[in-house]
C-alpha cells in the first residue's frame, strides 16, 4: 500500500468517527490523539493489519495526514492506540524475536522508574571547514554525529551548535503476581517519551502502579567488557499507557452513589450488612469480619503539637489452624482495596516487603531506589499470608512500619524515607499445626514479640469439632457453591463498598466525645487495677488503649458521624476483649496477661515462679555453698507449690539467671 494511499484511508476514517475528539484536542492544546484499535479494525482490516506489522513507519505516516488537516496541531502530536487485539496481548515471559518492531501490548505492575530527564531529538552541527549546518536525528543511546559535510565532504571536526529535545522515562514493569504463581515474575524495560511524562502520567507509572502498555518492541545492543555481546536486550518504546487501578482521589462517586452511601450510613444494620459483604462464601468467622470492616474504614491519624504522628491505620493478625480459610479473607480483602496487595510469606523477603536499592547504569543512571510492597500499598492494606514464615531479618524490618508508618533506607548515596500509611492483615500457622490456648503464643508462633505487640487485635482461628457446627458448615457450602449460589452474593456491592470506603476516609474524622472516651478509660483502668499487686499479670497497655480509640474512630466512621459515641466504644472494648480472650488468658492464674498475649518470653505467672526459684537457690547457696545439687533445688522447689519445676529451671538456664558448672550442679551469677 502507497504512502499517499494510507494516508487518505487514515483521514477517512478520523473524518467519520474521530472528527469531534481531534477538534477538541486542538481546543485543548492536547499533545495527542487517542484512537480505539477495534474502531480501526472494524473499519478499514488491511489498514489496521499494516499497523500491527509496521508500527514505526505507518504512526509516522498518520501523524504527518493529521498536520494536513489541522494546521494548529502541535508540531510533536502522537496518535496513540490502545485496546489491541487479544493475539497482540502478549505476557512478557513470552515475548520473542518474531515481536521485535511489532505493534504489542504488555500488562505489568511498575517495580522501578527513573527521574524523568531530557534526551536529545535533533542536533544540529556546524562544519568547521565550511561552517555549514547539518541536522542529525538523535535515535541511539549515545550521541550520533555526521558520517561526512553535505556541503564540502569534510569527515570530521564538527561542533554541536543546537539540539530538540523531549522529555523521557525509563521504567521497569513486573508480570502480576496472580498469573506467576509458582513461577518467577518476568520483568520489561519500558521508555517513555514526550507527554507520556507529564505530571497526570508520572503519577500512574511510578512504582506500586499496575498499567497496560501498547508499545512498539526493540532491541538494543548489549555490551560486555566494552566489547558489543551478540545477545540483545529488547525494551518497549510505548505508543499508549493506560493505568488500571484506581486511586482512592479517582473514584468517580456519583450524586446516585452518595445517595446509597449515605442510606447504608444511616442504616441501623449497617455493621451486620459489613460482615455479610465481606467474604460471604465463608461461614461464621462474624468478630473477625467485623474488626477487617473496622480495619478498612480506619481510625483518625493525628499529628500532634511537636510533629509526631499516631497511626489511624488498624493492624490485625489472624493465627490459626489449618483450613480454617485464613489465606481466602486475606485473598478476598485485598480484591476490595484500591492498591491493596496480597503477599506470601515464604516468597517475600524485607526487599519485597520494604524498599531496595539496585544498581542500573546504562538505563537509570546510577543507583535506584526499588519500592516493596509497604510502600506500594501505602493508603491502602497489605495482606500477608503465612506470616511466621517470613525471614527473621526482614520481620525487624517491619517493627518501623508497623508503628510509625514509614521505611527508612540508607544504601549506597540514597538516603530516604518513603511513605508506608499501610494497615497490615497478616495470617499465620501455628508450630504445631494446631492452635492450642494452654500455651503461650511465643511458643506457638515463630514472630518476634516486639512485632506481636504491634497489632491492635490478634484473633485465633480454631478447628474444633462440634457435630451441630460442623452440619451448618457443610449445608452453608452445600448451598453457596452448588445449590443456591446467590447466597454468596455480597449484601453491599464491592464497587458500592469501595466507594463508600473511599467516601468515609475523605469526608468523616470522627472526634472522640467525653462519654466515649470516659468508657474506654474506665475499661482500661479497671482492668489494670487488678495487676495492682507486685507479682499479679499486667493485662492491657497502652498500645492495646490507643487501639480502642482507632477501633471506635472507625466505628464511627461507618456511619459518617462527626462524634465517636459510646456504642463504639463498647463495640472496640467487645472486639478486645475477644483477642485477649483468645491470647492473653493464663489458665494458671484465671487472669488477662499482656504478656502471654504480645509473645513475651516470660509471663507474669513464670517470672512469678523464677523468683520463688531464685529465693530456693539463695537460701541453699548460703546452706550448701556456690554449687548445688540440681535435684535438691527440684526438691525444694515442689515442696513450694511448683509444679513445674525443671521447665522453670532450664528456662532460667536459657535466659543466663543461672548456669551449671558441672554436670548436676547449678550456681547463681
């Protein structure tokens, strides 16, 4: 087909069905053209074939047929595609040789990105022979200069006078983590150019942002040792990037939406018709689904007088026995959020959860700063998944973001601190298999206590038989999965509760009123009175107290009041007291411990005993002299009322109290 041939089929076409979008283009100093691919394919086949194979030359073409009937067009106005065939969406670990200088689409969440900078277009040189001018189109990485003068056939001494320039962007795109299960995610260079940099652009292609490109794919020339590698490096010079997730800002909330909001608001059953919508193909669970309903709306940050900041972000963490659908809550809640993720922990290191600095010449210039999870889902939830298996090292990295919402890194000459206003729901597995209330949570589960402290409510999830229970579980199943479908059906819309989510976090900061905040004193208060007494278990601090007014703030969020009432207040105390029922009660002592509950090595019933241990080993060293008999201490220490003596005693010899210089000989320090 002829130059001149499609140009006219082109104009035909914009004529009939883009007439309207181009003028308003022009009204609107716009810097580009946006075409539908499927309207071009439905109305000229051949033409929209010849795009797909010969992208660079036929976008040239077309763009020039523009400037022939819009004069005031700007000189660098792009005609740019999307919504290309399904044959032309293409996963980045399949893209080949076959695709280099073709027409594709890749989809992709954005893992680094450079600054945008300037590149050269055209440079123009002057002859140091003749003085004449030759302009040379810049298309290389490295600056090209002319082979010869036009003018007086001069090879070289060529002085650069001018040059064009654009603005440009490389970044690096990630396959999403739902269609790489068990596999290593592909990743893809992605240049981008001219207004696919400005301000509104730059936004949707940092990192966290998971966007479709339509692009025309390349290849570069590798180089090794100095030397030119015969392997290419292929990137995609974009033509079209269209982001696929909204940001909270961007919901469109219609006059039709505010109204079904503020209905739900004013709903007396609002918080039962949270629950029914969160993860209704789950049976039961209703404490858990409410305080995730909680966790959504968040509580209040604030900032006070001497520029500290408190969290509103509410963290949870569910512990419990297998099959009791952990991993599906955590899958489902992170579907509701805009930007949310879900991450296992076996497959993520403190790099994936935090940030991380790479090193990148050739494209990015030096050092690049490699957001993680934290911060790509920062106003938003991070779900983690088999929690007790992340790496030691990168669960102490997450003591920052817990608590004060941010990720420090000083790498190489990067120095920063990124955002991470990220509330977390985490699951986990206990050692055993089961979940066992007898024993402390530090022996069950593999996380740090400084880490366990961090979460406002910890849930335990448990599998015990009960034949009537059991029955209405296998007829919920039953019926939501083959028989009546709809019963699984959310009571709120997700688009409607993502919306209404949205709504409440930018309009509602709820204050807490006398009445509210005198009834959540009043629990904390009463319930630390018991612990009055020297050796009696501390049961609430005042982590789990600035827990209760998050947890009421949401509450009151819910319902889009101004005020937190005492209804929320009990509704946060009732949540409470069911995680330090199901983590912080010591059987021995029948009362609240914190301290068995935030995994503490020792309780308050144990460091109860170890004095009583280390009163028997005083009075026997003053007796028998430094070294004394081990089965004597046991002896004495049963007389005394403990039962457990010798779990009490290698305790003490893990924790350096005590230490044994020979072989059934104890001593004190």
């Amino acid at each position: 087909m002829e130059r001149e041939e499609i140009k006219e089929r082109f104009l035909r076409f914009v004529d009939e069905i883009y007439k309207t979008e181009l003028s308003e283009a022009c009204l609107e100093g716009k810097e580009c053209l946006e075409i539908d691919f499927s309207k071009l394919d439905l109305f000229d086949v051949e033409l929209a074939d010849l795009l797909l194979e010969k992208p660079e030359e036929i976008l040239e073409i077309f763009e020039d047929a523009l400037k022939e009937i819009e004069v005031d067009l700007p000189e660098n106005f792009r005609v740019r595609f999307f919504n290309l065939p399904e044959s032309r969406q293409i996963r980045i670990r399949n893209l080949r040789a076959e695709h280099i200088g073709k027409l594709i689409s890749v989809e992709g969440i954005v893992v680094r990105a450079s600054e945008v900078r300037p590149e050269i277009e055209k440079a123009v040189f002057s002859c140091l022979n003749c003085g004449a001018q030759i302009t040379v189109v810049q298309t290389e990485r490295t600056m090209k200069e002319p082979k010869k003068c036009s003018s007086c056939g001069n090879k070289r001494d060529f002085v650069l006078i001018d040059q064009k320039l654009y603005d440009a962007r490389w970044i690096v795109i990630e396959e999403p983590f739902e269609i790489v299960e068990a596999e290593r995610p592909s990743t893809l260079m992605v240049y981008l150019k001219e207004d696919l940099t400005n301000v509104k652009l730059r936004n949707k292609t940092d990192p966290g942002n998971r966007i479709r490109i339509t692009g025309i794919l390349k290849q570069i020339q590798r180089k090794l040792k100095g030397s030119r590698s015969k392997q290419l490096e292929i990137y995609l010079e974009a033509n079209h990037v269209e982001p696929l997730e909204t940001e909270w800002e961007e919901l469109e909330i219609t006059e039709e939406d505010e109204r079904k909001i503020l209905e739900l608001a004013k709903d007396p059953n609002i918080y039962e018709k949270l629950v029914r919508s969160i993860a209704p193909g789950i049976y039961g669970l209703e404490h858990v689904k409410e305080a995730i309903a909680l966790q959504l709306f968040a509580g209040v940050p604030k900032i006070l007088p001497d520029g500290s900041r408190i969290r509103g972000d509410i963290h949870l963490l569910l512990i419990g026995d297998p099959s009791t659908a952990k991993s599906q809550i955590l899958k489902t809640v992170s579907k509701l959020m805009p930007r949310a993720r879900y991450v296992s922990g076996k497959g993520v290191s403190g790099v994936g959860l935090t940030a991380a600095v790479t090193r990148d010449e050739e494209f990015f210039g030096g050092w690049v700063l490699e957001a993680g999870a934290l911060v790509l889902c920062n106003k938003s939830v991070l779900c983690i998944d088999e929690f007790e298996k992340v790496e030691k090292n990168d669960q102490i990295a997450l003591h920052e973001a817990l608590e004060q919402q941010s990720i420090s890194i000083a790498k190489a000459n990067i120095v920063a601190t990124l955002p991470a206003q990220t509330a977390i729901l985490a699951g986990g597995n206990p050692k055993l298999g089961r979940f066992d209330p007898y024993i402390p949570i530090k022996e069950q589960v593999d996380i740090p206590e400084t880490l366990l402290a961090r979460f406002d409510l910890k849930f335990a999830l448990r599998d015990k038989p009960d034949p009537e229970r059991d029955s209405l579980i296998a007829d919920y199943i039953l019926r939501t999965r083959h028989f009546e479908e709809a019963a699984a059906k959310p009571e709120i819309e997700p688009e409607l509760l993502r919306k209404y989510i949205a709504y409440a976090r930018k309009n509602c900061k709820p204050k807490l009123t006398k009445e509210a905040g005198e009834k959540i004193k009043e629990f904390f208060v009463n319930l630390r009175a018991k612990a009055s007494e020297e050796e009696a278990p501390i049961p609430i601090t005042l982590r789990q107290y600035e827990a209760l007014i998050r947890l009421a703030e949401a509450s009151a969020k819910i319902q889009l009041r101004d005020e937190v009432n005492v209804e929320d207040a009990e509704r946060a105390i009732r949540l409470m007291k069911i995680s330090l029922r199901e983590f912080g009660f010591d059987p021995e002592t029948g009362h609240f411990d914190i301290d068995r509950a935030e995994g503490q090595r020792v309780t308050a019933a144990q460091r109860s005993k170890i004095r009583k241990m280390l009163d028997i080993i005083d009075e026997l060293t003053a007796l028998q002299g430094a070294e004394i008999d081990r089965d004597e201490i046991l002896r004495k220490a049963r007389e005394e009322g403990i039962d457990n003596a010798e779990e009490i005693l290698n305790k003490m010899l893990r924790e350096g109290l005590i230490f044994s210089p020979r072989a059934n000989k104890i001593s004190k320090l």
